[in-house]
C-alpha cells in the first residue's frame, strides 16, 4: 500500500480529523459488532448457575440457562455461542471415555439451546481434557500423548456432536492430521454441512489458567503420580514461533478447515495479522480466559476503565484482521454495542 504525499505542517494537521466525534466517527477505519462475536460459555451438570471465581462476571450455566443464554444471544445480534463442559471430578479417567457419551452435557446443552433459539449457530469444543482425570487433551500412555489413538476419540466425540445439532466443531487439541480424519468421518457420516473451525495456532500459554478453574479440569502434574506431563508443550506450539504457525494453518486448511483460530487473542495479534495475510480465511482470535480475568481484576481494583479497556481489546482484534473474536465478554460487548 502506498501513502499518499503529505502536506508538510501547517498544511497537514492530523489532529483536524480527531476534533469531535462526528468527524472521528466518520474516518473510523474499524468497528466491532454483535455480529463479530461468539460468546464463550461453560455449561455444567447441575442446575442453575455458579459464579467462575477467577472470572468475575462469568458463570458456568445449566442446560436449562444455556438455552436461555442462546435466547439472549439472538435477541442481541450475537450469532453463535461456543460452549465448554465442566465435569464433576468422579466421572472423569484416563482416557476421557464420557468424551463422546450421547447423554452428556453437551449434547444435551446443543439440543436445548438450538430448540430454544434454532436461528444461533452452536460451536463445540473435540477435546478431551475437560473429561480426563489427568488433564490432558490426548490419550497417554508412557509419559506420551498418543496422537492417533486420540484422533480416534476426537472423531467419535465429533459425530456425537453433530448428531446432536452442533453447526461447528472446534478440534482444539492440537493433535496431528484431526482436521482431514474428521473432515472424512463427517463426510461420510452425511455431516457434509457441519463446519470445521480449527484452533489451527494454538500457543501452550499460560493465559489459560482460568479456564481450569472454569471447566474444572484436573491440574497438570508430571509426577509422582501424574502422566510425566506436566504440561501441554508437546502439542501446543511454542509462543516464539510464527513460522511453525503457518505450516499448522497451511496443514489445517489443506485437510478441510473451514475456518481458523488463533489462540489466544491479545499477546498473538501479530500472528493473527500474518495468517490472514498469508491464507485469506476466515480468521478467528480467542480472547481466553486469563485475558478476561486481567481485565476484569484490573476494572475491579479501579486501575483501568472496564468498559473502554473491553471495546478497545475487542477493536484491536478486528484492527489485525479478525472475521471475528470469541470471548467471554460477548453478551457484555453486544450491549453495548446494540445490535
Ligand atoms: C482445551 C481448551 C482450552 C481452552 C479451550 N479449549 C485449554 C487448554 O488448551 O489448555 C482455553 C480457553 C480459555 O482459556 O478461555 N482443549
């Protein structure tokens, strides 16, 4: 892109066009909608709701809430919810196998909020972890995520979501080769119209601490007991690397993504800019867990103006290219923002 040649000073001010807010408003070059957000939801077991405490603002919804929750989301231009499990402790094990049970929460959760509000798209989350005893998003064995082994669950997980109305599903585990198995599996299930949207760069980031504390899932330990896998660095990538976030989106898009995820949102807008450069897709930012709770916690001890410090983060995802961001500010930002 080329810049126009400027007037030298006096003759070019660039203040002129930020004197009020008529005339800010009309050289605006990006703004954020209802319609670019996809609101971030736990659902859980039991009724009614409970407070996430380390994301004031946020709580874990019944199936019952959440159908009242896609209600809500219709009625203020919020066009699909992704929703997340928490799972009681008892029922977790080792290789997840409630992962894909057809009576679970999510399934559940699916068919209550696409009967309550078909018009809202519902995106679910293939994998494992909020159902493992040992936190992790793959079958281990040995101290080692087996990657094919857990291809196979993520795909049984996958067709259960789609059979119970899910419109997109979200592979966020990282594993090699998901995207073309699942793909393959829909097809040939009759799924064709269920839409991929990868976490195709997804960092191994401690911004998503929260998160834990929101679904639940078991802390990571390598041992005594644990898997010897004390974190999740063998399938998230590196947060150095933009190179190696090419290569998985390229892979990704190859298999049959219809759309990519970076993750998360604020430290990684560099990344979201060059993928959108480089493949032209559909590009989506998670703002995650540890981004909200920052925000928040800094609003709650007055150091920084909550409402500018949300619109501006949400303006910043869209400024680097984003087709849309999912967060858990979304019903919050939508109100504000009127449909
Ligand atoms: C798990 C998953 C995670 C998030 C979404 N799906 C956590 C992780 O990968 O460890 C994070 C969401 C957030 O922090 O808001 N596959």
């Amino acid at each position: 892109m080329t810049t126009p040649p400027l007037a030298p000073y006096p003759h070019t001010r660039l203040r002129r066009v930020r004197q009020s807010d008529w005339v800010r408003r009309l050289v605006r070059e990006t703004e954020v909608r209802p319609s670019d957000l996809i609101w971030s939801m736990v659902v859980h077991e039991g009724e009614g709701t409970i407070p996430v405490a380390s994301m004031p603002g946020v709580e874990r919804f019944s199936v019952k809430e959440a159908a009242k929750a896609a209600v809500r989301a219709r009625d203020l231009g919020i066009p699909a919810i992704a929703i997340f499990p928490h799972i009681d402790g008892s029922r977790k094990d080792a290789t997840g196998s409630i992962a894909a049970d057809p009576d679970g929460v999510i399934p559940r959760a699916v068919k209550a909020m696409k009967d309550a509000a078909p018009e809202v798209g519902i995106m679910c989350d293939v994998a494992l972890d909020p159902f493992t005893d040992h936190g992790h998003d793959g079958v281990v064995e040995g101290g080692k995520i087996l990657n094919d082994a857990t291809i196979e669950r993520l795909i049984e997980q996958g067709l259960m979501q789609a059979e119970a109305g899910a419109d997109i599903l979200a592979p966020s585990d990282m594993m090699d080769g998901r995207i073309g198995k699942l793909r393959a599996a829909l097809e040939a299930a009759s799924y064709q119209d269920v839409m991929i949207m990868s976490y195709a760069a997804k960092y191994a980031s401690a911004f998503y601490g929260p998160y834990r504390d929101a679904i639940g899932s078991a802390k990571l330990s390598a041992g005594p007991n644990g898997t010897g896998l004390g974190d999740k660095k063998t399938y998230q990538m590196d947060p150095a690397n933009t190179e190696e976030a090419i290569r998985e989106v390229a892979l990704d898009i190859a298999e049959g993504a219809d759309m990519v995820m970076v993750k998360p949102g604020m430290p990684y807008l560099d990344i979201l800019r060059r993928l959108v450069e480089e493949f032209r897709m559909p590009t989506y930012a998670f703002q995650v867990s540890g981004e909200y709770a920052m925000i928040m916690a800094a609003a709650q001890n007055g150091w920084i103006d909550k409402d500018r410090a949300i619109l501006e983060s949400l303006t910043a995802f869209k400024r680097a290219g984003a087709a849309g961001i999912i967060t858990y500010f979304a019903p919050w930002a939508a109100e504000k923002l009127g449909g």
